[in-house]
C-alpha cells in the first residue's frame, strides 16, 4: 500500500549530484527572514540560465571563455565569469541564484552585448528574464541578499529538499476527483530504466525499460487503458516492436493475460487494453523489456540524458528508476523536474532551453545507490524482482550501475516528470 508522504526506505537525496540526506521532512520559514516563494524562484533561476544560455552561444568561440568574453564586450573578467557559472554550469536551479550576478551587474552585461551584435531575439529574452529576476527580489525582501537569505532558511532549499504536507494533500485531492472524473485509477505508476553502452554507435547510450501500472481498475464508461505508446520509426539496430500481448511481462500481470489491441496511426504504435478485462476488477500489468538505441544527446559539446515518467491515469503515486553505469555516473550531475505536455513533444536535449513549459512545482531525485539493494519501494512489493529481472534481460551486472529514483506520491496526470543527466566537464564556466 502506498504511503502519503513517499517511501519509508532509508535512502538520500541528490545534493548537486552527490549523496545527501533522508529526503522526507518539511522546511519551514524563519520568521525572522523574508518570505519566498521557492517554486517562484525555481522557475525565475531556470529562465534566467536558459535565456543567458542562448545569448552566450552567439558570441564567437574567442568569447567563450571569461577572458575573450570580458574583452570582447569590455567589461571586468569577474563579471564574465559568474554569467558563465550561472549559464553553464550544472547546478540545482535555485543556486544559480547564488552565483548570478546582481540586477546591475546583468543589465550592463546585456547592454554591452547587444553593442557587439547579439541578435534582438536573444537581448530581449535575457532582458525579459532579468525583469523577472528584479521582480522577485522586490518580493522577497528587496535586495538579492534578503532573496539569498530568504532560500537558505528553506532547509535544503539550494538542493532541492522541498516538500510540504499541504503540497501532498493538495495533490491527494486532485488524485480522489480525478479518479472519479477519469472513472479510472491505479494504486502506482512504474518505470525501470538501465541504460548500457550502446552495441551500434560508440560513445552512446542504449535503453532497457520497463513499465507497469498497479491495480488499475475502471468504470464502464471510463476510457480504456492505454498500456504502451512508440514510434513505429526505427533507429538502425533497433529491433522492430512486438505486437499486443507480446509485449506483456507475463510473470508480473494479473492472470488471465488481457487482449491487446495494436493500433497504427501516423508512425505511432499503441497497444490497448481490452476493456472486458479491465472492469473484472484492479489488475496489475506491466510491459516490456523494450530496447532503445542511442538516447544520449550532445548539444554544442554538453551531453545530457532525459527519462521522462507520467500517469496516464490517476494513481496513488509514481516510482521512476534509472540505472546508469558508475564509470558514467562520476561524470553526471543528475537533477529533476515537471514538464506539461508541449508542442515540442518529449523533453530532449538541455532541459532548461524548455523553461516555459516547467511546471512550477519542486521533484526531487534520491540517490539509490550501486546496485539493486535499495530498489525497494512501499509502492510496489516487487519492485527489486521487477528490476532484477530488467537487468537479465540486459545482460549486464547490477553491481556496477548506479540507481536514481524519482518517487513522487499523487502525481498529477499527463504531466512529465522528468530525471535529467548533463555532463559535469561540459560547457566550460569561464576558467581558462
């Protein structure tokens, strides 16, 4: 049965990318410091690296780095730098705030590059993101200190421990309404991710997932469930999807298997489950292993990888694992977030380039550990068999991955959440 607030396992958070502490425990305001909105902040310090991300990349690649940058719009190296550190570096969202320079200091660098050329597009955008910036601080306090005060007395605030029993609540409400709107519900949500180094192209990632969902059951005149949805498009050594029940992991589903219905329609192949058997009462059922090759994307020499989980129905809660190798694991910063559903499809590349379609709400990633001894969740009691038979089907030794889980109690329905890796060594922050 699921918990209200999350897993009872003893497990850590991810404190810019390393080992923290017990994720569960509520941050409060000191009274004596002003008031801050830390979602507000999330998303204020996300636009802010986006924006400045994408004005930096049109400067020329003499001006990459605080010295040629600093001589190219003349304006002192340290100012450079911080930009720098803020745009490119790794952080949790809201330590960009920490080393982002001042409202004056941003408004001469933007003044100054847009002297050197920097197109309108990407001058008006970062204008338009310091705004909001100036906005924030006049609520918080009114002045960037009072701002940088205010986060720190969130315990945990800078990385990421936010959670608030009035939070959960909210999102219990909306589970209960939801399910009764939806005239469907399941007890939790499931994905198992390992990814391997790819077989077809050097340097890359394959994917070996699994998903599931938990005691689902629906109202007659519900919508049935769709149980899994992939292009029809295949990489080269991709292998071809299976149809219908072919896909079912057979050993986790509720018996009798269902009858799946594979439909085809604009490349896309969707598998759905047959109604009669959903209304027989809440079944569990669960698909895969499936094989995807070459995920790692590198974007202007920074690499990043994107698992994205969501409830297609309401559900008590959500569990997203992903396992990478250690060797790869030292090299990654790993952060989380909420994406709604966007025209641009899928979260793929540097996350915070999708800053306007964030959802203002704070994820946090725990950190697993090497291997699958932690793999357990109050969600689901078979979650280590369900990932040790993920890593079988994948041939490869658990003891030499790194798991990472994103366990999210009354996800809201049809949103993206999302574990996100980028390179520690990318990008550069303005040292020489």
């Amino acid at each position: 049965m699921a918990s209200s607030v999350g897993s009872a396992h003893a497990r850590t958070v991810l404190l810019a990318g390393k080992p923290g502490r017990d994720i569960l425990g509520i941050a409060l305001l000191n009274s004596n410091t002003a008031q801050v909105d830390l979602e507000a902040a999330e998303s204020v310090a996300l636009r802010l690296k986006a924006e400045f991300t994408q004005l930096l990349e049109t400067f020329p690649p003499a001006a990459q780095k605080a010295s040629g940058m600093a001589r190219l719009l003349q304006l002192q190296v340290p100012l450079c730098h911080r930009v720098l550190t803020a745009a490119r570096k790794p952080v949790h969202a809201v330590e960009t705030l920490t080393v982002i320079p001042g409202i004056q200091g941003l408004e001469m660098f933007i003044e100054a590059a847009s002297r050197t050329g920097a197109s309108r597009e990407r001058v008006e955008g970062a204008k338009s993101a310091v705004a909001e910036f100036n906005l924030l601080i006049e609520r918080s306090g009114g002045s960037q200190r009072k701002l940088l005060d205010a986060l720190s007395s969130l315990e945990g605030a800078r990385g990421g421990v936010f959670a608030t029993r009035r939070q959960v609540e909210l999102r219990e409400a909306t589970f209960k309404l939801s399910a009764e709107l939806y005239g469907s519900s399941s007890d939790a949500t499931l994905s198992v991710r390992v990814y391997v180094p790819s077989t077809t192209e050097a340097g890359q990632l394959d994917v070996h997932a699994l998903i599931g969902r938990t005691q689902f059951e629906r109202q007659n005149a519900a919508l049935p469930l769709v149980m899994y949805q992939a292009s029809t498009i295949n990489k080269p050594g991709e292998p071809q999807p299976q149809r219908g029940n072919q896909r079912l992991l057979d050993e986790f589903c509720t018996k009798p298997l269902p009858r799946i219905t594979t439909d085809f329609r604009s490349g896309t192949l969707v598998d759905i489950v047959d109604p009669q058997f959903e209304v027989q009462g809440p079944v569990d059922l669960f698909a895969g292993p499936f094989t995807t090759r070459s995920v790692m994307m590198t974007v202007e020499g920074r690499q990043f990888l994107n698992s994205v989980t969501g409830a297609v129905v309401p559900t008590k809660g959500l569990v997203s694992d992903v396992y990478l190798p250690k060797s790869l694991a030292a090299g990654l910063s790993c952060s989380a977030a909420v994406f709604r559903p966007g025209s641009l499809g899928s979260i793929s590349g540097d996350p915070s380039k999708r800053w306007f379609e964030r959802v203002p709400a704070t994820v946090t990633p725990m950190l697993l550990g090497r291997g699958i001894s932690n793999a357990a969740t109050d969600y689901y009691s078979r979650q280590m068999e369900l990932t040790a038979r993920l890593f079988a089907h994948a041939g490869v030794d658990p003891d030499q991955f790194v798991g990472y889980r994103l366990e999210i109690p009354f996800p809201l329905v049809q949103l993206s959440y999302t574990l996100s890796f980028e390179s520690i060594s990318s990008g550069g922050t303005g040292e020489e």
